[in-house]
C-alpha cells in the first residue's frame, strides 16, 4: 500500500514553526509497511489544498493530512476532503456533545458559533474522539481510497493516530509487520554501512534501514509475515548477526531508549554513583542524565567549571597543569575527573573540557578540539576528540561521546 502525507497550514509555509508532524508519521507509517513517495505542505488556500488532495489519491492508496481541523475559516481540511471524495457534511450529534462538555471543564466557559463547526462532519466518514482537544480526527473511505484526518497540534495528533489510526491500518495490511531497533554509538555511519554492506546488498526480508543520529547509527530490523511468529523468526538471526558484528558498541535493542537511560540503567545495575565536571558543554552532560527517570538513584551532582579558577577550586584542578598544559588539554581533564570523584564521593566522574568556538582556536589546540575523561575505581580513562561543526553541534557531540565514555567504562569494568 502507498501512503502520502499532506501537512496543512500556511504558518508551516512560513517556517512559523517545525513541522515534527511528518517525522512523526514517517517513522509510523514504515514501521506499518506503508510505501511513501511523497510529502507535501500546502498552505491554508482552498484551491491548492484540493489540488494536492486530488493529487495524492491518485497516486496513493491512503492519504494522511495533518491540519486544518480548527474552528477559524481558514480551517479547511475537512470540508476540501469532503468534496474531492463526494461526501456531503452533516453534524455530527456526538462530536457537538464532546465540545460542550470540553468547554465546561474549560477555563473558556463561552462555546462561540465558529466552534460548532468542528462538529460538522463528511457524512458516513469515521470519527475519531480527540480526548485533548475539540477538533475530531476522522477517516473518509470511497472507491479503495483512504483519507485520514488529523488534528495539526502534536499534543493532539499523536496520541489520537497511536491510539485509533495506527490500530486502523494495522487492519488492513495483509500481513503482520516486525521491527527490531538496535542502537550503536562510537561508529560512524558510513563505518556501520561498510560493516553490513553484504547483509544489505542481499536483503529482501527482513530489511535493514538505517539512520543516522549525532554520534550514534539506528538500525531497524523489519520483517514481514503471516504472523507474528514467524516474522520474529526472521529478523532473530539478522540481529545477531549485527550483534555479532558491532559487540559493545550496541548500547539498547530497546524502541524508546534513549543513550541516556542505557547509562542510568547500567549505573543502577551495577549500583555506581557519578558526577559530572562540564567546561565547554556548561552543563549539557548533567542535563541529558538528569532527564531520565529514577536518576537520583545514581546522580550526585554535577559541576559546570567554565574558568580556571573554577576548576582549581571546584575540582583541584592544580595551577601547574593549567599553566603548562592549558584548560583544553589530556591533563586537565584527567585531573578534572578525578577531582570531581573526591570532591562528591562518587564512585565515577565525567569530565569535558574544549573548544567550542567559534572563537579561541589556534594551530595547536583548534576549534572542536575536545578532551573527556572518566575516572572509575582508580582507573583514569581520556579520550581526544577533533569535532567538525558549528558551537552546539561540537557540544552535542562532546555529550555523546562522553556518554559512550561512561558506558564503556562501566562494560570494561565489568569484564
């Protein structure tokens, strides 16, 4: 089956905002086995809206608009759908009901006349109940031909396509759809390639999709099946295959596993506390850990140690190191891991220390030039790194990296 997408809205025209909707959807729809050979955005204009509408179900068996549900006039999603599919609008007695009762529990007591048009909908189509908000996503279907609809607020779109549109089209596949995640960091994507490049030149079921993130590779494992068993035993011998071939550079087999949580869950596991001492990241390393659940369990503290003075006082950094070594230097970072141990009773410390730029660089120690360090159990491990990219990119590469740090320190401790 051909999936298109259709985002709608002049404010994604503009650039007003980032369209995450299609992503979103993208990734979803593969994991569905659905082909997609186009996405389109078109602006709140009634004529161009039915001109892609048109467009896309010629050359598409089930379309997806996101947009264009609201209750203001230039909301015209649903009525463009109605009439290039041939159904006539009626209201919809359930969907007026929900929009009463949403405003009653609203700060908005008042219903104005333009809200009750989100309760007009294509005869026959079927409505979907948005529980976090007034306009109801809804699937028109006529000749073979599938038109969903859903609301352009992420908040509202997601949990209405995962909860009644994923299970929707999962119908209607003929056969059951399997993916396996696996997660690799400290190889670059083109490494990966070259490492499979045999396994993918010769795949027909099951797939290896791959996508690249700063500092890490996803691979995506999909088979198809007539059932769920025997799609599991397809991609079995595939990963392992993958796992044999990348050891401990794969971090999670998990779907929603961050780096991260991989980290906490290591730290938890092998009951380890850690700090963290940031230069040049100023405290991006703190805040990825601290984003995960439960990581209280295991996180002490974290230090952002800008200046010098700053890592003598907060890290014992000695004055000699900086003065013959520098801040960005193989010495410094060792030193400010080990300070950041003692100084907070951790049992593990990261510490960065770089040029970020744009400014400050030299012949001898360049812009992207990072040293990370991690002190476990006595041991000292630093890591020299030359990074490519603008200020927050050289940042979210150094987080990464000393992320990776942690996690295979920890591994090689446990050997």
């Amino acid at each position: 089956m051909i999936c298109e997408l259709i985002s709608v809205g002049t404010e994604l025209l503009l650039g007003n905002i980032v369209n995450t909707n299609t992503q979103f959807l993208a990734e979803k729809c593969a994991l569905l086995g659905l082909s997609m050979y186009h996405q389109v955005t078109v602006g709140d204009n009634r004529e161009r809206l039915s001109e892609a509408v048109r467009t896309a179900l010629k050359r598409a068996d089930v379309v997806i608009l996101t947009g264009g549900l609201g209750p203001t006039e230039d909301d015209m999603t649903k009525e463009v759908c109605a009439e290039v599919m041939g159904f006539s609008l009626v209201e919809d007695a359930h969907t007026r009901e929900r929009i009463e009762d949403y405003f009653k529990n609203s700060i908005y007591k008042d219903i104005t006349d333009n809200n009750w048009k989100q309760a007009i909908s294509p005869e026959g189509a079927r409505v979907l109940d948005n529980e976090n908000g007034t306009a109801p996503g809804l699937i028109l279907e006529k000749n073979g031909k599938l038109c969903v609809l859903l609301p352009g607020p992420p908040n509202e779109m997601i949990p209405l396509f995962m909860g009644q549109v994923y299970p929707y089209l999962q119908k209607l596949r003929p056969e059951v759809i399997r993916s396996q995640m696996v997660k690799i960091c400290g190889v670059g994507e083109s490494q990966v390639e070259d490492k499979l490049l045999d396994m993918i030149d010769r795949q027909t079921n099951p797939t290896i999709a791959t996508y690249a993130k700063t500092g890490e590779v996803h691979l995506r494992v999909t088979a198809k099946a007539r059932s769920e068993e025997e799609a599991e035993r397809l991609i079995k011998p595939v990963v392992k295959e993958i796992k044999k071939r990348f050891g401990d550079h794969i971090y999670s087999m998990k779907e929603g596993e961050t780096l991260e949580m991989a980290v906490v869950r290591l730290l938890k596991k092998h009951e380890l506390t850690v700090t963290t001492a940031e230069s040049c990241t100023g405290g991006l390393l703190a805040a990825r850990l601290v984003n995960v659940p439960g990581v209280s369990d295991v996180f002490r503290e974290g230090f952002i140690t800008y200046a010098n003075r700053s890592k003598r006082k907060i890290l014992d950094v000695s004055k000699s190191t900086l003065k013959k070594y520098g801040a960005v230097s193989e010495q410094t970072a060792k030193e400010m891991a080990t300070g950041g141990v003692f100084a907070t009773d951790a049992d593990v410390c990261v510490a960065i220390t770089g040029l970020a730029g744009p400014d400050g660089g030299t012949e001898e120690k360049p812009v992207g030039l990072v040293y990370i360090a991690c002190y476990l159990r006595e041991k000292v491990r630093v890591e020299r790194y030359q990074f490519k990219g603008d200020r927050n990119k050289i940042r979210e590469q150094s987080v990464v990296k000393a992320l990776d740090l942690l996690r295979r320190s920890i591994l090689e401790e446990e050997r």
